[in-house]
C-alpha cells in the first residue's frame, strides 16, 4: 500500500509558477498510473493531470493544457506538477492519487489519495 504526501502549494500571483510534488512511501509510485486533482470551494473533485506507469502518457484537463505539466521523478518517488501561468480559477486544493490498474480521468476511480495542498491564485 502506498501513502502519498502533497507539497508545494501556496499563495501565487496571477500569471505566476508553481510545483507541486507527490512523494510517496511504502510503495513505488512508478507501480502506479497517476494524476492529480484538484475541489476549489463549492465544487465537486476534477481531474487535472495524470500520467501512465510505463511510457509515461499524459494527460490533461482542457482548462490547463499548454500551461501544467505533470512528470515522473523515480529516483526521488515523487509525481510533480509544474503550473505556470495560473490563473484565479486554478485556485483549488490540489490532491495527488494513484491506482494500481488503469489510467483514469475518474476521481471514483483511484485508489490512493493524499490529504492535499492548497494553491491560491491572487494578486
């Protein structure tokens, strides 16, 4: 079973850069496909990024295409999202998960969840 740890949020000015990172423990995270998600207040969990275990296929929300990318460091067991250029309405709390069989955009889907971190986009 593996445990996931987010980082990295906090306050960014709009237009700004932001990394996220998921660390994991008890587990390999290159044994699981991965994304990220993220609930702004009021709203229901969405699907942001994820990224396959093997040949590393990604994919992405419309809404933040060609602005976050998410990545793989196996070395260092973490799933990163990078954010530039963020805007008000990314402001979310943002959540790492990971499951053991299939890319899903389905949040109901994943196995593993982080508690979350937050990322305001303000000026």
């Amino acid at each position: 079973q593996v445990q996931l740890v987010e980082s990295g949020g906090g306050l960014v000015q709009p237009g700004g850069s932001l990394r996220l990172s998921c660390a994991a423990s008890g587990d390999s995270l290159s044994n699981y496909d991965s994304g990220w998600f993220r609930q702004a207040p009021g709203k229901g969990r969405e699907f942001v990024a994820s990224i396959s275990r093997e040949n590393y296929i990604t994919y992405y929300v419309n809404s933040v295409k060609g602005r976050f990318t998410i990545s793989r460091d196996n070395a260092k067991n973490t799933v990163p999202l990078q954010m530039n250029s963020v805007k008000p309405e990314d402001t979310a709390v943002y959540y790492c998960a990971a499951r053991r069989l299939g890319i899903t955009t389905n949040p109901d889907d994943m196995d593993y969840w982080g508690k979350g971190t937050l990322v305001t986009v303000s000026a």
